[in-house]
C-alpha cells in the first residue's frame, strides 16, 4: 500500500511539473492570414510605345501618321480591393485602381517613313486604371501574386504646325484594354502591407478622331495602338 501510494504521488507530481513547462513555454506565432479587405495608395514610373495612325485608305495605319517610343512618365493614385485566403495558402482576390499620370511624348508626322518638318505630334496620357482578378501563394507574411483583368487608359492627342507648335487639332478619349502583371507583397504589420509590381497593359487600336481647333471641325479620322509598361510601389491599411 505504501509502494502503491508512492508512485502516485510521484506520476502526479511529473504531470504537475510538465503542465508547469508546458505553461510557462512560447507557443508558435500562427501564420499570417490574407484574408479581407484593403485600401491603399500607389506611385510609380511607366513608360510604352503608341502609334496615331491615319486611316484614308486600308493600308495607310502604318505608312501616314505619327510613331512615339518613349512615352514615359510619373504616375499616382489609389487601389482598393478583397482577398480570400484557403487551405494549402492559395489566395484569390479582386482589384481596382485609378490614377493620376504624367506621360508624355513628342513626334513628327511620317508620309511613307519620310519626316515632314512641318507637322508635329504630342500624346499625352493623363489617367490609367483598371479592374483585375489576382491569384498568390501565402508564404506566411509574404505573399508573390500574379493578376490580370481589364485596363483603361485616357489620352490626349494633339498635332501641331511646326517650328511655331500651334495647336490645330486634338482628340481627347478614354481607351480600354487587358492588363497584365506580377508582384510581391509583405505584410510589416498585421494591418499594413505593402507591395512592389511589375504591369503591362495592351490597349489595342481605337478610332481616333482629331478636331480641328480652329472650328471644331472633325479631321479624317486616325487611329491609335497604345501599350504600357509599369512600375508599382504600394502601401495598403488591410481591415
């Protein structure tokens, strides 16, 4: 009996000293969840390639017109989005974003790939956007993602009489096109997050019909091919 009551009290005590570790060890921190909604701002620098092509006769896009290579510029502004984290760390979300640019580019007019001194050319584009879906894998606070949806772009195209610059015509539009890109981001805080991306967006050619500025008159009309590429950094508050 005495035996017995012996090795009671010592299994007792040994579950009494390891519930006290037990108690008194870190535990793990859990993993970063990805989870929610967020808002945040962006800047970066951007830069593409467009052609304002006259279009009279079927084959005159690329032979009459004005050709721009380094459309390239700041630009600033706002995102704002949802993502949804599963098991096996696949996350998926959906993005917009609008912003402010600076993206501008000066050519003269082309007859055949011959330059005429005469007549200039300024594409200025002034706002982006998009709305996109976005895929990633969750790597605790880290998170590499890749996304895809539908661009916007809105430009301005102004010819000129050259060596004075005046303005004789312009057309203002907004554009539409895909978007696609790939990123990273990181979570500093469980709240704040922020990013780095690369973007490309291809808008396609569009009617582009100049007026005259003079009398408002329509010009025979042109086209325009634009594709961009972008630079992001990102910071967003994740609710």
């Amino acid at each position: 009996m005495k035996t017995f009551l012996l090795a009671t009290a010592f299994l007792l005590g040994s579950a009494g000293m390891a519930s006290a570790a037990d108690a008194g060890a870190t535990l793990p921190a859990a993993a970063y969840n990805w989870s929610g909604a967020y808002i945040g701002a962006q800047a970066g620098y951007g830069w593409g390639d467009a052609r304002v092509g006259q279009t009279f006769a079927p084959d005159s896009f690329e032979g009459y017109g004005w050709g721009y290579g380094s459309m390239s510029g700041g630009f600033g502004g706002l995102y704002a989005g949802y993502m949804k984290q599963f098991d096996g760390g696949l996350v998926l979300g959906i993005e917009g974003d609008y912003s402010f640019a600076n993206r501008k580019d000066t050519t003269v007019y082309q007859a055949l790939g011959v330059d005429d001194p005469g007549f200039g050319g300024v594409l200025e584009l002034n706002a982006i956007g998009s709305a996109r879906l976005r895929a990633g894998y969750a790597m605790d606070r880290w998170l590499p993602f890749v996304t895809a949806g539908v661009a916007m772009a809105h430009y301005k195209h102004s010819t000129v009489f050259l060596p004075s610059e005046d303005v004789y015509a312009d057309v203002e539009d907004t554009i539409a096109g895909y978007a696609l890109g790939a990123g990273a981001e990181y979570a500093v805080t469980d709240n704040w997050v922020v990013r780095g991306e690369y973007r490309f967006a291809d808008f396609g050619r569009h009617v582009s019909i100049r007026h005259s500025t003079f009398d408002g008159a329509p010009i025979n009309p042109d086209a325009i091919e634009l594709r961009t590429h972008d630079i992001r950094l990102g910071i967003a508050y994740k609710f």
